[in-house]
C-alpha cells in the first residue's frame, strides 16, 4: 500500500514558501497504514504534470496532489487532471451554492464568474466539499490507482485529509498497520550509540527497520515496522526494546508519543504534575514560549513569559540589578539566575527559565562570544544556572538553546 | 540551466520532520539564475535512490542531493552514489584530519570508527571541506550533470551551499538572471483582483509569468521572468509594473524585496524611521516577536514583549484593571487597550502593540466565540483599537493574526 505525494506550485521550487503540506499528509497516511513512497514537487506546468501524474501511476496506489486549484489563470492542475483523466468538466450545483454562500457570509467582495468556476468538476469524479473554501477536493480512480487533488491552502487540505480523504481510504483498502516507536537519547553522539548497539542492530529482523535521527544535541532512535497483525508487530518491537534498553539505559530520555516534539512530552509531564512554568527569553526571543503556545491546552501550565531583548527592559520589567550586569555583564549566570527568580516571583510560577545570550551574528550588549548561552532554572528548591556554547550561527544559538531547555525540563526537573 | 533536489530520508516520508531544506536551496538557486524544475524526496533505499538519479539526470544539469550522510548504517546515500558513478571509496586525507580535530574540539566521546568512516569519498569526487560537521559535501559530474552531495543537518548544508556550492556553479555554467518582483496587496480577493486587472494579464508578454500567492489576507503578485540581459528584464518588468499599478492602487501595500517576509518589511521601515517596538502577546503566545527576533538586527528597534497568556499575568504584569476584565471580558478592545499602553509605557518603546483573543479550539478565560481576537497599537498619539473573527482553527487564527497586526504597522502606522 504506497502513496506518492505531489506538490504543485512555482512558490515552492523557488522556496518562496516551504512545504509543510507534505509532512501532515505523510504522518496521516502512515497511522493508517499507507507508506509514502515518494514526494514530488512541480511547476505549474502542463506538461510537466501530465509527467508527473503518469510516473506516480506507476509506483502508487494512491496519489494525493495539492495545490494549483485556485480561480486564477496560473492555477491549471484541475484542467490538467480532467485532461489526463480525458474527461470534460461538469458543474457541480452543491458546491456552487457553497461558494455563493462563502461569498454572502464571509467576503466582503462581490461574487464573480471566476469564483463561480470553482464548481466546474471533472465528470468523472467523486467531489470532496471543502467546507472551508471555494476549492473542492476531487477523488478520481484509474486503472488501479486513486488520484486525490485537494487545495494547497494548509488548513483547507487538513480538514479535507481528515474528514474525507482518510475515511475513503480505510474504506477502500485493506491496510497494514505500520508502527513507529522512537526513543529520545542524549548525551552520546549517533556513531557512539552505533558502536554500542551494533551487534543488536546486526540482528534485527529484516521486517524492522532502525533510523538514527541526530538534531542538535539529542539523538533519536526510530524502530518501525508493519504487519497486518497489530499484536504480533507490537510484540516485535517490544522484543527487540527489551534487548535493546540495557545498552542505552544512561543515556534514555523518554520515548517520544508517536510524533510528539520534546515540547509536547514536557507538557504533558506540567500538565501531569500539575505544575505551571514562565519564561525569560532573551537570546531566544520568544521561541521557546512560541513552541508550547503553538500547541492548545498550554493556558493549563503556562503563566507567560517575558521577552526582554534590550538590556533595558531586564532591568525594568524583571528588576535584574544593574550592579549585577555591570559585574558580571549582561550574558552571565548571574544575571540569568535574577531573571529567573524574578520571573518565578512576576508571574507565581512554580518553575521559571531564563535565556540570556548572544545569539549572533554580531556580539550585543556582552562582550562574550558569539554563541554563549546562559540558562537558569529557578524552582522553590533554588536555581540552577548553566552556560553553553552553542557555535555561531544565529539559527543554531536559537534552536539549540531551546532544545536544551526543553531537555532540562525534562531530564532533571520534571522526571518521575 | 535547471536544476532538481533530492532530498533523502525516511523521516521525511513518513513526516517525523518538514523538508526546510529544498526551499532554501531553491531560493539560492534561483538567486544566480538556475530554476528548480523538480524537488523530489525519497526514502532511504538503494534502488529509489539509483532510480531518482537516473530520472533526475536526464532532466537537469545540476542535481543537488541532501541527506543520508550520516556514520550510522541507515545512511546509505554516499555508498548508492559510489555505485552510480561506477566508482570506489577512498580516503580523503584532509577530510580524516578535520574530523579528529572536531572530535577533539567539541566532542566529549572518543572518536570511533565510523568517525573516521567519514573521510571515505567517491574517488572521482571533488570533495566540498564541511566546516560545521564530519559529512564533506561532494562534487560529481557525470555526462553533462552535475550531481552534489550535501548533509541533511541545515546549518551543515547552508554553509556548503553558499560558501562553495553556489561560487562553483556560478564558475562552471553561464546562467541567465532570474528576476521575480512580488507585490504584496490587501483588501481584495485573488478572483476579484484577477478580474480587475484581466485584460493586462492576457497581454503580457509570454516571458513574464504571473502567479497570484494568497494568504490568510492578503495576495501577492509575483511578476516572474528570466534573460541574460539583467537591464532588458528588468525594463520589461518595470513597463508591465507600469501598466498594471493604476488597477490596484487602492490595495497596494509593498513592494516585498525579493524574499523578505512582512515582518523584515516592518523591520526595515522601524530602522529607516528610527522607532522602537514592544509587544504584549496574549493569543498569540510568542508567535509575533519570535517572527522578528529569528532575523538577526532585532534588538535595533525591538524593546521586548510580554507574553501574558494567563489572565492573571495581564494584572499582575501589565496592571490591566480587574474591573475593565470584569466588565468587558479579557478578550476586549478596553483590555487590548490598557494592555499595549501599559507595554508601551514599561518598554519606553514609541509603539506598542497587543493581541488578545481566543485561538481555541476550547473557550478560555472569555466567553467570547473562538477565532475572536482583539488588538491594540499604542503610539504617542493615541491606541488604536481592532476586533478580529480569525475563523475557528487554533493554528490560523495565531498566524492569521500575526499577519494583520504585521499589516496595520506598515500600512497605517509605518507607512511614509
């Protein structure tokens, strides 16, 4: 059971937007049992997707494009499709009074032919009414392949994957489970830990396959396999997990919940406990608040957080003493270990972090070098301060110190 | 001159992560005139990889291979591509002694084997030094193909992109200059602006394409064409520009300077304009200061924010008043209000601004409908005050308004 994603627009080859809508479309896929064999972006280009359609036929079951489906004259992979399909487009009466609906509830524009083309259908397809825009989703079979074209706008094909794409699947096909299990590690790097598992990796079964998945500090090991019996392959793996963990026992963190972040593990743990949590970013300038508030549910553990840049405003807002910068300068443990008790005071937290760093490229208001990171944790028990080098790329220092917080969190203040 | 990626890796298929490197590896591209005809993303497998080449090979003339890298034994895309180029691995003497001294460096566990592995290259490569990390880029040619080789980890592969990838391309081949001018515009739909400036757009040349880009708001125009000539194109573009503004004056908002996302527009206007920002972020969570602080420069006009997710944070923080909570609910322009004036007068900043609203997907701490939010922007003359409906999904309502607030700074109060 393979599918084959293709992409469809000039914004993305020329990186004008990243696409996201690969990587959702992929994890719902395996959880129910289909393997993304490939992903494929294009231009808008005729004959470049006819190629591209043609090719995928050969390698999947089921191909799910995005994209290129919009009322304006760039858009083409719905003439494209009917051309490939050699259909004719027919209109679809539920969706243009659908569209004319939008447009009477929500723009504030008039209605044009433009949008009322939205309805135009290949004749022979099953539409899929995208309840969050004019664009429908259309499900078209082939030989033995489905051809699933959805918009390209995220949230519009999220709906779509989820309310009509995935229930026509699990209806369609007879699936394999596939299952993941990845373990968060850190504290040895990817060939250190493959030195020490090799002989068990050697005798891993062929149907069990081990991805080693380095970022930033951490190290991630990812068992999957599939099979049509769900208990079988689980016993698999929690065989294999019984040999395995002696070898990596000091240097285990977790095992991450199917695709959960780190943010989200700690999170759980908060909301667990029952302990809330504030921040003081400075070099991280709200990317570690931003990572839990992406998630809902964060109002039941998060206070808030101050994003003191300027050192200014950690004098003002936080009461950092000017006497401690002046001493210790404005990047130093010191002066991370005020913000962080103050922090905790301001906002009544039980635990509350602080960054204060030069994340790059030029140095601040410190004269420490590029890439120095101090982290304090401040709890009812006292504060622990930390200093790293995280290198000297600004995106790194960031990314880095995040990831460094969350498995502080994680390692040494909120494990059970 | 075209170009095709291929990204390697399993994660990526089954989406434990999001490809970020094709798009910025395309921008580059395009930047010294070579288009991206296809990106491709493969799993980790010898005959999928063997198979991407060969396709890709006849198609473009340089192909750009990220990922698979790695010491460990599920990376295999070094060895797939000594096969395909019928060649042996050697050791690369320089390559060996730059991962002893990384490993001396920066690298607590002893060095290993498949450390030293490492400095294994086809023997036909050119080998590209990878200052960052123990995976060397490799240049291949084979016909009239070129094929490099880079790591997966991005801040590896960005530096190998433009300190030695981009300068040899641009020695080897004769490209034309790529140029795109995007034209960011609000207030109108994609269909209807489509329709206002139809007869233009069936007039243009055909070496100037136009695509409409729509999001959460606002549509950009990107007028797109190529030529060795850089003053032809860029006249020819300049003539259509000047045909084509009087249709949308009314909702214009900027020219975007290539790739720079809204917020580097915002920056560079506080620059320019010698201004400084605070933020106070309830709904937004963070979202908004860490789109500026991700670009380096931040802290030349931005003072810091508060991010008061909790209500009790806005008082305790912000000294909003219990009774303007009590009497018109936290999600309130009133609440908006005392919130960016109180930002503003804490920071020093000349302008503040604030979000607060319900991002669902459950009620919090307001009664008021999911996807409500409220924003206020304080300067010295007076707070402006907003109420939003973002729709009823967490993620665009927190993106969506970011955007706007993104707006309203350069349209109304950064404007010249």
């Amino acid at each position: 059971m393979q599918a084959e994603i293709i992409t469809i627009g000039d914004e993305i080859l020329i990186g004008q937007i990243v696409d996201t809508n690969s990587a959702y479309i992929g994890q719902q896929l395996n959880k129910i049992g289909v393997s993304v064999y490939q992903i494929t972006s294009i231009q808008d280009d005729k004959q470049h997707i006819l190629q591209a359609l043609k090719a995928a036929e050969k390698n999947a079951d089921i191909v799910i494009i995005t994209g290129g489906l919009g009322p304006t004259k760039d858009d083409i992979t719905k003439h494209t499709l009917t051309e490939y399909f050699e259909d004719t487009l027919v209109q679809n009466d539920e969706v243009l009074k659908h569209v004319e609906d939008l447009f009477a509830k929500y723009i504030s524009t008039p209605i044009s032919n433009l949008n009322r083309m939205q309805a135009l259908v290949p004749s022979k397809c099953e539409v899929l009414m995208n309840e969050y825009g004019t664009a429908p989703g259309m499900w078209l079979e082939k030989n033995q392949t489905v051809f699933v074209s959805l918009p390209g706008v995220p949230y519009e094909m999220k709906q779509l994957i989820s309310n009509k794409v995935l229930p026509k699947i699990q209806q369609k096909f007879k699936r394999p489970h596939i299952l993941h299990r990845t373990i968060l590690t850190y504290g040895l790097g990817e060939s250190a830990i493959a030195e020490r598992i090799e002989h068990w990796e050697t005798n891993l079964p062929e149907d069990i396959k081990l991805a080693y998945l380095p970022s930033l500090g951490k190290v991630r090991l990812r068992l999957s396999t599939k099979g049509f019996d769900v208990n079988v392959i689980e016993d698999n793996i929690q065989n294999q997990l019984k040999i395995l963990m002696p070898f990596i026992e000091d240097i285990f963190v977790s095992f991450e919940d199917d695709f959960d972040s780190l943010e989200q593990v700690v999170a759980k743990e908060l909301v667990n406990q029952n302990k809330t949590i504030a921040f003081a970013e400075s070099c991280t300038g709200g990317k570690i608040t931003e990572m839990f508030t992406r998630n809902s549910g964060a109002s039941q553990y998060l206070k808030g957080s101050i994003m003191c840049y300027a050192t200014q405003s950690k004098i003002d807002l936080l009461e950092v003493s000017v006497e401690t910068i002046n001493r210790f300068s404005v990047v130093s443990e010191p002066v991370a270990k005020e913000m962080a008790e103050q922090t905790r005071k301001k906002f009544k937290s039980d635990i509350a972090v602080s960054t204060t760093g030069n994340a790059g490229p030029t140095k601040g208001d410190s004269n420490v070098e590029v890439g120095t990171v101090c982290v304090a944790i401040a709890t009812e028990t006292g504060t622990e301060t930390y200093t790293f080098h995280m290198g000297n790329m600004r995106e790194k220092v960031i990314n880095k110190t995040a990831n460094k917080v969350l498995e502080l969190l994680q390692k040494d203040f909120l494990k059970n």
